[in-house]
C-alpha cells in the first residue's frame, strides 16, 4: 500500500492511476493523517500531492506532526516537496516567475542511482508552480536541475525523502511514469502484485465478511457500475444478492427486456423487474419543468425501492460508488453550484435504515470497466454510454405522453444504430435523440406538414464536466436524417447540436 497525502492539487487522482498502474495498490488521503493512523495503514511509501496553497501562508495546510519521521519512503511532489522542505527547516520563497509547462530536466549522477535510474540524462518535465525551493533542508542534495530551479529534483537519500518540483503524474513529463514506478518499487520495494484478479478476492471475501447471511439489495438501471456491482455481489454472495430493476417508462427502446436478459439470463443475478412504467407516466403527465420531472422520478423511485426493500427483509444497501466520488470528499474542492440535481436517488440508506455495501469505492471508472469484462459482462454493456436517472423524460422538452415518448424512442434507437454500424459509438461520450418542444413546417409528397422536431447530440467527453460537440461525418447525419423522417411517423425535421458544454449543458434539461 502508498498512501498519497492530498493537498489538494487537480493532478492527485492522477497520482494514483499511475501507481495504481504499476500493479501497486494505493489510496489518496487528506493531506492531514495523523502519524498514528498512518502507523495503523502500515503503507510502504508515501506521496505527498501537489496543491493550490503557498507552504508559508498562514492558512496553508500542513502534514500532522511527526509523519516524516516514521522511517517511511517519502516523495513530495510540488507542493508535497516545499512541504517537506519547510517541516525540516530549509525555506520556500514566492518565485520572481511563475513556472507553467514544459523544462528541461539534467539528471546529476547521484539522481541516476534513485528516482531516475534507467532513464535518460537529460528529458522535458511538466512544471506548475508559483513558489520555488530557495533554501534545502540539511541532508539534502540536488538530483535534478532546470534551466530555472537547481533544485527540480533533491533527495535526503540516508532519510529515503524524496522531492520533484516538477509533476511526474501527468502525461507531458517524459518518463513521468517510469519515475512514480521507481519510486514504489525501487525505494519503497513494494511488490507490484496489485490486479484486479486480486481485487476480486480480496472484494468478494470482503463483501462475504461484511454482510454474513444477510441480504442485500440493490437497484440495478443497466448502466456500468450499477450492473458490475450487482454481478461482484452475486459472485460473493449469490442470491443473498436481490436487485430491483424498475422500469419507470421512459427508458429507451427495447431497455426493459435487455437489461432482465443480460442481469438474469447472462449474469444470474436474482432479479426482481418492477413494471411501474404506468404509475411514472401518470404522475409525469402534464409536466413540463425538468427539475419537477427530476423530483416525481427521484421520489416515486424511491418510494417503489422502499417498498421492495421492506419486503426483501434486506438489512444491507448496494451502492456503485465509485473512486471519484469519495475522493470529492477527501478534497478540499468547494462545494460546486447546483446547476442541475442529478443524484435522484440520494438520501435513500438514511431512510430506509439500512447499511451501505460499496464495493466499487476504491475503483476509478476504467477500473470497473475491467473488472466488469473480468466478471464476464458483456463489451456492449461495458462501454454503454452513460444514461440519466429521468431517462427519457428530460429529452422530451415539453409534455410526456404516450406517442411523443414513442417518437423519441425509435428516433434514438435509429441514431444510435447508425452510430455503431459507422464504428463510432466507443469514441463518442454520449450520443442522444432529443425531442424539441415545437413544431415546424415541412413538405412531403404534395402536401404540407406540420410536425415534431428531433435535435442529435453526440459529444466527445471524459469526465462529461465538459465537453466539444464530435465532429459527424455528413453521409453518416444526411442517413440518420432521412432514416429518423421516413421511418418515423410525426416528425419532418431533423436538426444536429454544435453545441459544447460549457456553454451549453449534455442533456437539454
Ligand atoms: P449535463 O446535462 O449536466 O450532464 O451536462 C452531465 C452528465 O450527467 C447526466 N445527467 C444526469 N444523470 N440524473 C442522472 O443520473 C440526472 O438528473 C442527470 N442529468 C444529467 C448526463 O446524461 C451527462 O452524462
């Protein structure tokens, strides 16, 4: 195990995929541990991240007393390395320039026997920082030098601490990887036996402890994490294990029946399938504002949950939680507007009493994508685009009813068809159909139309906070065109969004 102490930098999730990447286990920790727990976690090396503060301002945070003396592996990383460099009495001063971007790192003979052993001499490093080293602690050396810092690399060899000034982690510092790599394994001797062969063992068994010969439910909408979830629970505990799967009518075509086959058929997950398509519909009827269709979802979801978890006798809750979200926590991120309420399904454990099982919590996203394809899921379920909570019902701008929700699910269903046979549904973020609030005037045959309109979204993303529209190819929209308004009874007019987010927003709603 490595533990990163988190100050608070954008880049320390990025610290650990790269370690996580050389088959080292690690966890990210606020940047305030106390010795002691550190002592308890018993982590071969630490990381110390970087952050947005200055070390010598009066309310910069700070490592706990006594953490760089517990004979650990060290390596501090920008701010981590000025923290260092304070606690043990060199000194750290406002630089005259601010460093972004590219340097030019010459390695010193002593740095090629530590960090930067194997590499080459000389090689450019990714810099972001705006204070700078102007005095070393006692005991340390220069490793590492740039044209503006001699002290870009410096090591306490005896202590084994360790700093860069530069950041290892992202992807524009050459051989970034290979010196995190170096640091876990060469200096902190960890193994490098972490996979997720071991994360199943270690998951299942973990899960079997936890819940004994309890059930555990949980919801399951098809998406990724919520279908590994449920398949990592029915390989520990089987049919302990009950997911709900409830069918809330404005799903897309054709979802209800795949997401049954694929969870019961093909997985073997113990599944209860709660038709509450016409409830939903009757209490979205008539609305037209998308933060009152989130509320009826999210309220009359949980209300049907609540009931088959009272029922169930469950005394545990399945949460997808993954890696991400509990860092948020960890971080010293300020609390973000709400622009639109997507946790639908929030509040549900304090209500029903029950107790939370995560067992994705640790996993960055990509990670359960590869322990789902472990598991045996199926690749087009994997590598789903995401879909909301309120479905379909925030791509219908204006009213729901029976014949609109119809229009937009064979619309979607052709977009998204034509997409896959292009080959270019893996590289898109999401994709959608949505159907606009207004109508508009066309021509077919001799007569005048007057009928609904669809507007395509697809966007490339990563962590969908923002986006840029992707760049369609025109045969692929002209064929999506003419299929969507031949084949689609009620609309004349198809209409694609060149939109990125910000300014706009994925969904319409
Ligand atoms: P926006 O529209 O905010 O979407 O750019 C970002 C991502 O969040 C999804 N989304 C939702 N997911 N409940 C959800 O579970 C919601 O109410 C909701 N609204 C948006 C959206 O599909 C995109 O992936």
């Amino acid at each position: 195990l490595i533990l990163i102490l988190d100050f608070g930098s954008q880049y320390s999730h990025l610290i650990a995929r790269r370690v996580r990447d050389a088959s080292v286990f690690c966890e990210l920790v606020a940047h305030d541990i106390s010795a002691e727990k550190i002592k308890t976690l018993n982590p071969k090396g630490l990381i110390l991240s970087g952050g947005p503060a200055s070390v010598y301002e009066n309310d910069a945070p700070h490592l706990s007393p006594g953490v760089l003396d517990l004979d650990i592996p060290v390596l501090g990383i920008c701010y981590g390395l000025q923290e260092i460099t304070q606690t043990l009495g060199g000194s750290v001063v406002a630089h005259e320039k601010k460093e972004y971007g590219y340097a030019q790192l010459t390695v010193s003979t002593l740095g090629k026997e530590a960090l930067f052993s194997d590499l080459e001499d000389d090689f450019s490093v990714w810099m972001s920082h705006g204070d700078k080293i102007h005095q070393l602690p006692e005991g340390f050396v220069d490793c590492g030098t740039t044209s503006n810092t001699e002290h870009a690399a410096v090591a306490n060899i005896e202590r084994n601490i360790y700093g860069l000034q530069f950041h290892p982690e992202v992807t524009h510092t050459k051989f970034g990887t290979q010196i995190l790599s170096n640091f876990v394994h060469e200096i902190c001797h960890c193994v490098g036996d972490w996979s997720m062969k071991n994360f199943i063992e270690e998951a299942t068994e973990e899960i079997r402890k936890m819940v004994g010969d309890e059930l555990v439910i949980g919801a399951v909408s098809g998406g990724v994490d919520s279908t590994v979830a449920a398949v990592l629970m029915k390989k520990a505990i089987g049919d302990q294990f009950q997911a709900v799967f409830v069918n809330n009518g404005v799903l897309r075509k054709d979802e209800d029946t795949e997401v049954q086959i694929r969870m019961r058929d093909k997985c073997g997950v113990h599944l209860t399938y709660v038709d509450a398509s016409e409830e939903f519909l009757a209490m979205l009827a008539g609305v037209t504002e998308p933060e009152t269709k989130r509320k009826i979802i999210g309220n009359t979801f949980i209300e049907i949950f609540e009931r088959e978890a009272k029922a169930s006798g469950a005394k545990f809750l399945l949460q997808g939680t993954l890696y991400p979200d509990v860092i948020e926590s960890v971080s010293h991120k300020g609390p973000s507007a709400t622009i639109k309420t997507h946790h639908n399904v929030g509040g549900l454990p304090e209500k029903m009493n029950l107790k939370l099982v995560e067992p994705l919590r640790l996993l960055f996203k990509d990670e359960v994508r590869t322990l789902g394809l472990i598991l045996g899921i199926e690749e087009d379920s994997i590598y789903r685009h995401p879909f909301p909570g309120p479905g379909l019902s925030i791509r219908i701008l204006g009213e729901i009813t029976n014949e609109r929700l119809s229009v937009l699910k064979e619309a979607d269903s052709i977009f998204i068809h034509e997409l896959r046979e292009a080959g270019l549904y893996r590289q898109i973020g999401q994709a959608f159909a949505v159907l606009l609030p207004c109508k508009a005037v066309g021509v077919m045959g001799d007569f005048r139309t007057y009928e609904e309109v669809i507007a395509l979204r697809a966007v490339e993303t990563t962590d969908y906070m923002t986006a840029h529209w992707f760049n369609l190819p025109y045969d692929l929209l002209q064929r999506v065109s003419t299929r969507i308004v031949n084949e689609i009874r009620g609309v004349n007019r198809v209409t694609y969004d060149i939109t990125s987010k910000p300014p706009g927003t994925i969904e319409w709603e």
